[in-house]
C-alpha cells in the first residue's frame, strides 16, 4: 500500500516535470532520485503521523467511555442515604349541625408532615413522620406538633424485618397509607376516625415477614390505649401518642395481608389489649380490636370495604353499652381517566352498640378528585349525616387540595 | 380473674422478649436486602433463546434525551445504554427509583410492543409484589401511545404504588429508546 501510494504521489509530482521535458527542461535521473527519496520521506512521515492519530483517537474513545462509565456509576451511587418527604392538605369545610343550627365554616391547613428517613446500611435504616396539624400549635393554639413515626427497621433477612421505635400500627386501610393523593373524600372516613383509631400510633417492637405470592404478615408488641369512663371508653380518646404514655398494660396486634393479585388487596388486623384504661378504672377490662378490609382497583373500577369492631370486658364499658363498638363502610369509585375520578361512601358507626338509646351514626358521601399530577391532587364532597338524637348531625360539602413528595 | 391477668403478662412479655431475641440474632450476611430475583445473563439468555448478541450503546442526548426526561420526569440516570439488538428484537435494562432505591428492570421488545418484563433486581423495603407474574402480565403486548404513556391501564398493587409507578414510567422509557433504535437501523 505504501508502495502505490508513494508511486501515485511520485507520478503527480513528476506531472510537472513532464510538462518540462515539452520544455526541454527535465531533471536529471540523479535530482529525480532525490525527488522521490525526498517525497517518500514526507509519505512515511505523514503515515507516521497518522498513525498516532490513529493511536489518540482510540485513547480518547477509550477515554470517553471510561469517563462515561464513571459518570453512570457516579450517578447511580449518587442515590442519597438520607431521604425526605412529606404530604399536606387544606380543608375548607362548609357544614350545618342539622341539631342546633350552627354552622362551620372553616379554612383549615389540616395537615402539614414531613417525612425523614435514613439508610444507615442495606440492612438497617431509619424513618420518621413529624406533623404539625392545624398550622399554629401551642398554648390556646388550634394545633400541635405530633410525631407520628420514629423508628429503626432492620432487615433479619430477605423475607423478615423488625422495627422497634414509635410506628403505625397494623390496621385498617388508611392508619399507615394516608397521604392525600391516595384516597377519595376531603376529610378522612368516619370509620376508621372513630373506631380503629386513625391515625394511631404506639411505641415498641414489630416484625414484618413475606411469604408465598404475594402474603405479607405483621406482629407488634406496643404500648397501649388508655380511655376511661369520661371518654365513654371511646378508642380515639385512648390514643396516648406515646407522650409519657402509661405503660401499665401492653398491647399485641397482628395482621396478615394478601395482594396476590394486581389491583386486590385482602387483609385482616386483631389487637389484644390487656386494659384499655391502663388499669385505672376497675370497672373495665381488656379490650379486642378486630378488623377486616378489601381494596380493589380493576381498570377505572375501584372499592374499598372495611368492617372494624371493639369488644371491651368489664362492667364499665357494658354500663353505657360501649362494650361493644364497631363501624363499616362501603366506598365505589370510578377513575373516568388519569385525571379525574368519582366516588361514594356510606358509612355507620356505633361507639356505644349496646345502649338503649339510638347511638349510630350514618354517613353517606358523595365526591370526585382531580389529580393534577399522581402528587397533587384537588378534591371535593358532600356529605349527609344521620346522627342520634341530640348529637351533631353535620351536612354540607367540603373541598381540599394536598400534595405528596 | 387475678391468675388471667398474670397469664396475659407472661404471654405479652414472652412476645416482647421473643422479638428483642431475634432482632438481637447475629448479622446475616450483608447486602441482603438487594433481592436478585433474575440476572441480566438470565433474562438476556432469555430472551434470545441463549444466543445473546453483541451488547451495543446509545447516548442519550438531543430529542431521545428530551423525550426519555419527560416520560420519567427527570433525566435518566446515565449518559449512554447499553442494549441488546438481534432480529428485531430489542433489550433494555434499566434503573429507576421506587420509594428510595432503585429497581432493575429488564424489558424485551419486538415490533414496537412489550414481549416481556421482569424485576431483576428489587432493593426496596416494601412493594416487592411487581415481581409477581400476575403484574408483569400486564405489559405483555403494550406499546405507546403519544411517545410517553402506554397504551392500557395497569392496575396497580395496594401499598406499592411507587414501585408500581416506577415500572409502569420506565416500560414507556424502554420503548422509546428500542423505537429510536429502530428507526436508526431502518435509516441505515
């Protein structure tokens, strides 16, 4: 290749000389020797340059790619350790109490939360849950600030893990996924309000384990509620937030879950508690929670079932019938597309089942959201209560916005 | 009545004495909770019929890189991918955050539709679930329509959404680059 390429330059420079023999001028055989020497000089030089460019082109590919690599590798380890989140959401509410004819009209920043996590290793890591409810906290305030999680999970394998810290409880369908964009309905359900109670959370232990397709089984061992007598031995006014919590009387809940299928899930809670008012009232006793839901979601069809009930020992609670308190509801939805999606509910609940005197409510709502994008997400409903005579019976509608990040 | 309250004292603080046993049981082996449930010599071997081709490499940049931003929301992770090409056929694995850790997914592609999906690698703590069969099903035949969204509705998985949320964004992903690739094969 040298050899033809050397010959064609060779015959291209001697065109010229040609043209000079017409002149009668041509170099002689020695100074063409010299000639060519010299242009194939300049030829092996040029190839020699060629070469090396040859060679640094390759270098700086190889270059490029080791770069690339370690810029891809950079940005995937870049995942921080650290994680924050958090969700929000504004209530206006515009309800009647059909009793006494008043009237609530309110603005109010429900909730305001952020999220703080952190993975110490691949097995081990933190998570956090701090509230502040109702914008302003403090003495005389409408508020107050509420952490809802602190705990350390550790992974025991790849099927088992604990926790231990201050964590959700188990239950229900909104006690642990409650963030706004994920459920239909301004205010949270009555149900699981007033019965379950949500949100509710207790220091401790718990275990989490996987097994089969799709079967999920959760075990904790907290601290308890503690109502009394005045409360009407209502759950939700047991919850003690673990703020100097008694801790008397522990209690033990468990629940396992199927979401086998995709769009289904299938769940069942217990809680055993050893003294609901943490042995402070003789009259009362131990207390069980059992629970049950279903959440569907086929294509745009969507239902939520759930059915929660509390049995309570002891001759307090059977004296104003809340021996027994329990509360379920039935909630269709229609996702018309992406964006928009309708709802109803009806709900009933009982905090005091056996009493003689009519003590259920009845809830019945109808709404759409409107998701802006899968974060944010703008609601509206109805509602129309039937409550017992003398309690509140609110109607009116309500609307929200709220987000999740 | 006394002796049932001892009893029921013993059982809650026999469970709490359990648990602190066996959140105090020695480390297992570090790395655990990075679940492989497929390796990508697997899925690739897979889905050739164990006659893989020459792994090839796209950069992302100009309107791939635009458009591959706006179906995920941000930009992807890496400047180039590597894919697998033979026949038609196209394969992509790629990375995408569910919660807080990435998900490595592997996607199968002919004739501009989804042939196959598969979790290969899950780190997540919860929403593991989008591994099952009954999920992944779901992508089977699926293509895109207005270069950013599948073309059917994926039911999702009660708690897993995120995770859910991540496969559904980066099989969008994985046909939008396998289409790009395609057309440049065309205009070759």
């Amino acid at each position: 290749m040298n050899r033809s390429l050397s010959l064609f330059l060779s015959v291209s420079l001697l065109s010229p000389t040609a043209n000079a023999v017409a002149a009668g001028d041509m170099p002689s055989r020695e100074e063409m020797w010299q000639i060519i020497q010299q242009q194939q000089k300049q030829i092996d030089a040029l190839m020699s340059q060629q070469k090396t460019s040859d060679a640094r082109i390759e270098e700086t590919v190889s270059l490029v790619e080791v770069t690339a690599d370690a810029v891809d590798q950079k940005q995937t380890a870049g995942v921080s350790k650290s994680h924050i989140g958090g969700y929000g959401e504004l209530h206006y509410n515009n309800l009647e109490d059909k009793t006494s004819g008043t009237k609530k009209n309110e603005i109010d920043f429900h909730r305001f939360v952020l999220f703080f996590g952190h993975e110490f290793n691949e097995k081990t890591r933190f998570f956090s849950e701090l509230e502040l409810e109702h914008s302003i906290a403090g003495d005389g305030k409408n508020g107050e600030i509420e952490l809802e999680q602190a705990y350390i999970e550790h992974d025991l394998s790849a099927s088992l893990s604990g926790k231990a810290g201050l964590f959700l409880l188990p239950v229900g369908i909104l006690n642990e996924t409650h963030e706004p964009n994920t459920f239909y309905g301004v205010e949270r359900n009555q149900v699981e309000k007033n019965i379950i109670p949500t949100t509710w959370w207790a220091g401790g232990l718990g275990l989490t384990g996987h097994f089969g397709n799709g079967w999920t089984w959760d075990a904790a061992a907290t601290s308890g509620l503690k109502t009394s007598e005045e409360d009407s031995y209502k759950p939700r006014n047991g919850r003690q937030k673990v703020s100097k919590a008694v801790a008397n009387n522990g209690a033990l809940t468990g629940r396992l879950k199927w979401t086998g299928l995709p769009g289904l899930e299938l769940a069942a809670s217990l809680q055993y508690l050893e003294d609901i008012t943490q042995g402070e009232d003789p009259l009362a006793g131990a207390a069980t929670l059992a629970e049950t839901h279903a959440v569907l979601e086929r294509g745009a069809f969507g239902l939520r079932a759930l059915y929660a009930q509390w049995n309570l020992d002891g001759e307090g609670p059977a004296s104003i019938g809340a021996d027994k308190q329990y509360g379920w509801y039935l909630e269709p939805s229609w996702r018309i597309n992406q964006a928009f999606g309708l709802f109803a509910r009806y709900e009933q609940w009982d905090n005091t089942v056996v009493a003689q005197a009519d003590s259920q409510y009845i809830q019945t709502s109808l709404g759409a959201n409107y998701w802006l994008n899968e974060h944010v997400v703008f609601k509206l409903d109805l509602q129309d209560q039937d409550a017992p005579e003398g309690a509140k019976e609110l109607d009116g509608f309500n609307l929200g916005v709220g987000y999740q990040f | 009545m006394y002796k049932s309250i001892k009893s029921r004292k013993f059982l809650s603080t026999g469970l709490v004495v359990f648990m602190l046993a066996v959140l105090a049981m020695p480390a297992w082996p570090s790395g655990i909770k990075k679940i492989v449930y497929m390796t990508n010599h697997e899925f690739l071997n897979q889905s050739f019929d164990d006659d893989v081709p020459e792994v090839k490499t796209i950069w992302l940049k100009g309107t791939l890189k635009s458009d591959v931003r706006k179906t995920l929301g941000h930009d992807y992770p890496a400047l180039r991918i590597r894919y697998w090409l033979k026949g038609g056929r196209s394969v992509w694995i790629l990375d995408e955050i569910g919660r807080d850790k990435p998900i490595t997914m592997g996607f199968a592609i002919e004739s501009s539709q989804l042939v196959s999906v598969r979790v290969l690698v899950f780190r997540e703590s919860r929403g593991d679930e989008i591994r099952l069969p009954s999920f992944t099903r779901q992508f089977d035949g699926s293509a895109l329509v207005n270069k950013h969204q599948l073309d059917r509705h994926i039911d999702g998985i009660s708690g897993a959404t995120l995770s859910v949320n991540a496969v559904r964004i980066l099989a969008a992903v994985a046909l939008q680059l396998a289409n790009h690739v395609m057309k440049l094969e065309i205009d070759k």
